[in-house]
C-alpha cells in the first residue's frame, strides 16, 4: 500500500520532518556516485540516495518484471515509457525496501553499504533524454501583469488567452540540471527612443519560477490525446527556471514569439516527483470563465498544493532574500488541457518530453514570479537588507527555487532548482 497522509508509514533511514524526501515521496533522478562513474537511476529518501541499478542487480525487484538493466540507463525514459501499472508495482516494491518494519535491505550491511549513498556525494544529471521541449503561458496573473506592463490594463490579455493554453517551442539542448552556471546572453535589442537595433550582453536577464512535466507514454503521430486521457501520459514533475533577456525579447518575438532570448539555458531540478506522490495534494483548479472549447473541458479540474519559493543572492557571497512565495495551484491553464491542446493537430508526444508551466504568479506582488513583475519592469528596484538593489540580474548573482507540498508533519518536495549567472562570453569572468 502507498503511504498516505492517514496511513504514514516510516522509513529506516533517518528523515527530518522538514525533509522534502520522505518515504511519501521517492523521486526519481539519475546520478554518478563519482563524477567519473557512469550514471545511474536512483530515489531520494531524506539526506541519500538509494541506487537503484544496485537494487535491481540483487533481483529485489524482479517481481516487477522490469526490462533487463531498467536502471542502470543514463537516463529515465527506459521506465517512464512502461505502463503505469508497472511502474507504480515497481514503486511500491521501492517503498516497502525503505519501510522501518522491513529488513531486506535494512539488516544486510553490505548492501546498504552499497545501495545507500549520502546525497551530498553524488552528483546529480539531467533525468532523462529531453527530446522536445514546449514552455507554456498558464498563469492569468503573470499573463495579465505583462499585458498591463506593455499594452495597458484595458488589453492587458490577448483575445484567445482565455481560450486555449498559449505556448511556444523551446530549446531542448539548453535545458541543464541545477548548478549549472548560466551564460550571460548577448543579441539584438532596441534601446528606448532608438531607431535602430544595437548588439551586446543582455541587461535585463530575469528568472522565471515554473513547473514543467515529463511525458511517459508516447502518443502516435496524427491522434490528438484527449484530455480525459491526458494525465495517463505524464510521469512526473520538476521545478524549471526558464531564463529570459527581456530586452532582447521585445524586438525579436514579432511576429513569431520567443527566440534567442529564450533559448540561453532552461534550468530543472534533478529529482522527478512522480504523480502518485502528489495525489494526497490534488485539489481544485481555478475555474475557468468562459468555459473552453468541448475538446478542452475536463471531467473533473484538478491541479496540486505545491507551495513554491524563490530566492535572489545578490553576487558571490552577497545577501540571499526571498523575492517571491507562490503556489502552483494558481494556474488557469492545467498541465491536462496543455498536454491535450498540444496533440490536438495529431502532434505526437515523445517519452522524456519536457512541458514547462510558464511563469507562476499569484495574485498578490509577494507571488510575482518573475523580476519582470517583482521590479515592474525595472520601475521598483529590490531592495537588499544590507543595501544592494537590483531591477534584473547581475553578473555572479544566483537564483534558488523550491517547491514543496505540505502533509501532516512530512513534506512531498522537489528540492530545488538553482543556477548563478556569469558573464557574458567573451568578458571578463
């Protein structure tokens, strides 16, 4: 039986109650234990990880009938393109291993020894091979907040905004695992009053606290994916910062969208928290007004309690602040109408997919998502205790984003996401 916030089950290895992996939870991710060894699939479970290829070599899940070598893959897509049935079999037998009351793994020593590494020693890779990448623009806040910035409170959302989950085509090759450095973009921009275009590094880089999911089952090419059957096609979630230049996206996104001031780097967390542990936080979806097209219409809305946070450190070893707590529960757009808009010209889902959320704010300017919003482009400077400012960020600043949900004395969590800014290539580092 899967614990539950009714049925808590706890696990032989130490967690703290504030820990984001207790037994509960059990992401998936893939890690070297070295940065010389190859990498493998493992979960976390309070400060260690448990190397699953270990586990699956000593037969313990063999009742799942995985296929031969599941997870000693470098990525994840060997398991997350398996039925759902199975990987929730293998799951529980995963869970049951870490049960205080089981001693399979918990009295043999020199499988523990083995199987069960400190967190802090392994080093952490992207969970699976991203094929496709498409970032979305789901949150009515965000989306209104940008409009009144650029066109006024009287346009501030676009016509078909409320009628279909707007995305764009991102940039697979650039998405990287979090800690990885993030170059300081440089392109085209148009200074305010100028008639012609100037190149050089970006001003104005900002973050964009997002969710993003990865699809499982892949879907045949020329059959939309309804949206009653949409959630069957998603293995899990991750936290995504999706950096943007915001000085080089107004001149170059007309008529086509995002572009180059996108695609520089797309940070994700390296632990994948699979749906079965966000079931216990499933709660209602905004409601939606109007009501969308029949194909977009859901039996029952849906969505997750994920508490999120993001903090700025402003330069090396400078002041960290907390600049925004918001909730993935504000969005209008849920991550089954994006899936099911996204297949419904038969564009096919491939497994390891990445879909991303587009920035979360909530309704309060403590929930903005995003510098963009925070500083009202640039207009209100934040503010640092000790005195440092910043409209977007600088070069050596860092940005960390944490999600969690919140259950009776435990915590379903993805960690975080973090990525520090350098110089721009070319500059002096």
């Amino acid at each position: 039986m899967i614990p539950t916030p009714q049925t808590r089950v706890r696990s032989f290895v130490p967690v703290d109650p504030e820990s984001h992996f207790p037994l509960e939870n059990l992401p998936y991710g893939i890690f070297s234990p070295t940065p010389a060894e190859p990498p493998r699939a493992g979960v976390r479970i309070g400060d260690h990880v448990l190397d699953l290829s270990v586990i699956e070599d000593s037969g313990l899940l063999a009742s799942a009938g995985l296929p031969w070598a599941t997870f000693s893959q470098p990525v994840l897509n060997r398991f997350m393109e398996l039925p759902a049935d199975q990987r929730r079999f293998a799951r529980v037998l995963i869970q049951g291993l870490l049960r205080e009351d089981e001693p399979t793994l918990r009295d043999d020593p020199v499988l523990r020894a083995r199987a069960l590494l400190p967190a802090a020693s392994v080093t952490m890779r992207v969970p699976a091979a991203i094929r496709d990448y498409t970032d979305f623009y789901s949150s009515k806040e965000h989306a209104t907040n940008v409009g009144i910035m650029f066109r006024g409170k009287d346009n501030a959302l676009m016509p078909n905004w409320v009628h279909l989950p707007v995305g764009y085509h991102g940039r697979a090759s650039s998405v990287v695992v979090s800690g990885t450095d993030i170059v300081r973009p440089s392109g085209q921009s148009l200074p305010p009053g100028a008639e012609a275009p100037v190149f050089g590094p970006s001003k104005r880089v900002d973050f964009e606290l997002e969710m993003g999911f990865l699809v499982s089952l892949p879907s045949d090419l020329g059959r939309p994916v309804p949206v009653a059957e949409a959630m069957d096609h998603i293995f899990g979630l991750v936290l995504v910062n999706d950096w943007s230049a915001r000085d080089i996206q107004p001149w170059e996104y007309q008529p086509l969208g995002p572009f180059t001031a996108k695609n520089f780097g797309t940070s994700i967390s390296p632990w994948v928290v699979p749906l079965e542990a966000l079931e216990p936080f499933a709660c209602d979806a905004p409601v939606q007004e109007p009501e969308p097209l029949p194909y977009l219409r859901e039996p029952e809305r849906r969505t997750y309690d994920i508490n999120l946070e993001v903090a700025v450190t402003a330069g090396d070893g400078g002041e960290t602040l907390t600049v925004c707590r918001s909730n993935f529960k504000h969005l209008y757009w849920t991550m089954a109408q994006q899936l099911t808009h996204h297949t419904v010209t038969g564009c096919n889902l491939g497994t390891g997919d990445l879909m991303a959320s587009g920035t979360i704010s909530g309704s309060d300017p403590g929930s903005f998502g995003s510098l963009l919003e925070i500083t009202w482009r640039g207009e209100r400077p934040l503010e640092f205790p000790g005195g440092a400012r910043r409209t977007f960020l600088e070069d050596h600043d860092a940005v960390t984003m944490t999600g969690w949900c919140q259950g009776d004395g435990y915590r379903v969590g993805f960690g975080e996401v973090a990525g520090r800014i350098l110089p721009a290539f070319g500059e002096v580092r």
